[in-house]
C-alpha cells in the first residue's frame, strides 16, 4: 500500500513540539526471539522511515501498545512528520463506538461525570474526571478512554472525524469544546448567539472543514424553552469560516427530544415528536423542512441512525388492531428524500427476549458503518445488528461498568472512528476571536 506523492500540498501545519528521539535497537534486540526469521541483525537495522511506515499503519490499539517500546515510538504521536505520514496513508476505516454514562434516564443527551475523583486532605474540593467506554463491534471488545481537561459542567453532545463535541450545561449562550480522546487535544469554539437550555447539536468534521449546527430550546424567558431557532458554525482550509449565523426558522410544532442530530451528505437530521416525523436540514441551502415518518402512528421509541451512507430509522411497532406481531424493524430513506423502505426486521423469537428486557421502558439506538447498536436501558443489555452480515448478537457487558438499581450504569454512544490526527481544528486557533484553545496533552 502506498502513500501519496510528497508533492502532495498538505493542507495544515502541526504545531506540536518534537519528542526526545531514542532508537528502538536495543529493545527490540532484547525482545526479538532467537527465530532465525526475527533476527536481531536484521531487524534491528530496518531504517527509521520503514519502521514509522510500518507502525502508522497499526490499528489504535496496537499503536498505543507499541509506544510503550522505547522514547522515539512514544513521542510519535507529537512529531509533525509521523502524523503527516499517518494521514497521508490509506488506512480501513474503523466503525467503533464511544458510550458515557447517563446522568438522568428522562435527558438522553445530559451525562454522568464518571470515573475517578480526587479530593484536597480537607474533603472540600472534589475533581471529577470525565469517562468514556470504547467500544469495538469487531472484536467485541471494550477500553477506557479519560477526559482529563474537559472542564466541569460540559457533557458531550456529538461527534465526526474522530473529535467528539461538549456543550455547556448552563442555559445561556452555549460553549462547545471539539476533543480527540486518542491524542488528548481539547479545541474551543466561540460562544453561540441565542441562549438555549438543552440543544440538539449537529457536527460534521471532515480532513478540510468543521460545521456545526445548534437547534431548538431558545430561552424565551428564565422559565421556558421554545424551538424557533437554529445557529451553524463553519470554517474550512479554503478560508472560509462563519462564526454563528442564525438559520432559517424551524418547522411549526417541532420537537427535539432526541437531542442530537445525524449528519449526512451535507444535511443534518433529526427525530420531531407529536407526532412522529423527521427533521431535515440543508447546511447549504440554510432550509428545514420535515419528513413523514413511516408507521408514524404505530411507532414506539424510534431513533436515526447513520449506516454506510444510508439514513435509517430504527423503531418498535405495534399495530395490534390488525393483528401485525409486535417486532423492532428499521427502515431506509430513499434517494428521493421523502421515502422509507423497510430494510430489515428482527428475527420474532430474539425480539420476544428483547421486549422482556425493555419491558415498555424503551431503548436507543446508535449507528456506525454496518452496525447498528441498540440499548436497553436499566438492563446493561445492548443488542449489536450487523447490517452487511445479517447478524444479530448481545453485545457484552462493558467490564468499566457497575451495573444495577440506578441509571447510573445505564450508557448512551456516539458513532466514533477513532483517529491519531485531526488537523483541520489547527484553523480554529487562527481565528482572532477572544476565546480559549487548548493544546494538545503531553
């Protein structure tokens, strides 16, 4: 597999400091086996440029774990040639899952600060370290992700290219916070316009652009909300940026319950309850507009979800009345945009095992390339479908977890693919605006 030409312009500058260089010979002279196929001689030679190739195209996992090698590999991740390496390569993209632990059941989109805390020997200062649990549905596997500079009073909200979004939890004009939980790089965006309690938050990341899109819960008095309005936020390399602009007016008698939107194609959508349908918004156009929902009437607890560039909505049904079974189905947007079709039913007797766990209490869904996850809440239960192999499995227990008798366990994810580098938040500390940026973690 090989690069791209040299010539390539690269878009961004790193601004990272260079790491202690120290050459991997003599641990790997201490750890290679005396296979003549692995001989030291040989291997211990390999230039500097082929071993850099060679981890670049590690998966995260194994990335991390050869950096514990020596002081070079450690220092990688902060060396500007390594990472224009790393992004220059083809690399398979890697459909994972980051979950947080909810802070109340009735607010899907408000967390629970999880994980260790420290207090001062008087016991009057208490600092909380935000957690995360990655999860990979290839290998059923589940690690730990800290957020040490992620400030209190900020959960997360969204996340594209690798970064996941926090917003303020205070009503009041919201402040967001773009971090890359692989690096430990928190980045902060200028203040939105409109005071909102509660927003839906939209966000597409791409190599060479950041948009992002608030919605809903305008603060017209210190006691209520009310969904008039939405605000986008865009900068990209051609250097262009818009600093909060207010949108078009929202569809009457729209509902952001869910709390979050999916990006896709260039718009972002959104689940509208009372009565169900589906929020739709053009980022370029500036124009919303609502699509009826399938079944719209017989729906229970219908989430959206992204699958390798489908939109999908994923949803229990019950139509007793003409006696159709209860099952959980998902359905596909068409590409005239106002269309559903169904595209997959649970199997009847998995979906009975699944309606005894949800037992009426509902669930969430959240979808990455070919999989779909759905969570029961209460249950520490979640079901994984495999779109591409027709494949429903319980998901395991994530291990970080203490489940039982509150909310406390129960966890709510964002899609999430994992990335070493994520240049373009670079054009954010360009901007002259007064706020704050952080830098990346040593």
């Amino acid at each position: 597999m090989e690069a791209f030409p040299s010539s390539l312009p690269f878009p961004f500058s790193y601004m990272f400091n260079a790491a202690t260089s120290a050459g991997p010979s003599a641990s790997l002279a201490n750890t290679i086996s005396s296979d003549p196929w692995m001989d030291p001689r040989i291997w211990s030679r390999l230039p500097r440029q082929l071993l850099d190739r060679v981890i670049a195209f590690l998966p995260p996992t194994a990335f991390f774990r050869a950096r514990c090698v020596c002081k070079r590999w450690y220092g990688l991740l902060f060396t500007n040639a390594f990472l224009e390496l790393y992004l220059h390569l083809t690399h398979r993209k890697r459909h994972w899952f980051v979950f947080f632990k909810l802070k109340s059941p009735k607010n899907s989109f408000v967390y629970k600060n999880g994980g260790s805390s420290s207090s001062s020997s008087s016991g009057s200062n208490t600092t909380n370290i935000w957690e995360g649990y990655l999860y990979d549905p290839y290998e059923l596997a589940w690690y730990k992700l800290t957020f040490p500079l992620v400030p209190s009073g900020f959960s997360p909200s969204a996340s594209s290219g690798g970064l996941i979004c926090w917003v303020s939890e205070e009503a009041g004009p919201k402040s967001l916070f773009l971090s890359n939980p692989i690096v430990g790089s928190l980045t902060q965006l200028p203040p939105t316009l409109r005071s909102r309690l509660c927003p839906s938050i939209g966000l597409s990341v791409t190599p060479t652009s950041i948009d992002v899109t608030v919605a809903g819960d305008d603060m017209i008095s210190p006691y209520a909300v009310k969904n008039l309005t939405s605000e986008s936020f865009h900068i990209d390399g051609g250097g262009f940026f818009s600093l909060w602009g207010i949108n078009s007016s929202l569809p009457r008698l729209c509902s952001f319950e869910s709390g979050r939107m999916v990006h896709l194609h260039g718009r972002q959508y959104s689940m509208n309850y009372s009565p169900f349908s589906v929020l739709a918004y053009d980022v370029v156009e500036n124009n919303w507009w609502k699509i009826q929902a399938p079944m719209r009437r017989f729906l229970r607890f219908p989430s959206l979800v992204e699958s390798s560039g489908k939109l999908l909505l994923v949803a229990a049904v019950e139509k007793n009345r003409l006696n159709v079974p209860k099952s959980l189905r998902i359905w596909g947007l068409q590409s005239c945009g106002t269309t559903w079709f169904e595209m997959e039913r649970m199997p009847q007797q998995l979906y009975v095992q699944f309606a005894t766990l949800e037992n009426g209490n509902g669930f969430h869904c959240v979808g990455h390339g070919e999989f779909i996850i759905i969570i029961i809440p209460g249950s520490g239960k979640a079901l994984q479908f495999d779109m591409e192999n027709k494949l429903w499995q319980w998901v395991p227990p994530c291990p970080y977890v203490q489940y039982g008798g509150e909310a406390d366990g129960d966890l709510h994810g964002f899609a999430y693919e994992p990335r070493l580098a994520t240049p373009v938040t670079v054009l954010l500390d360009q901007l002259t605006n007064p706020f704050q940026s952080f830098g990346v973690v040593n």
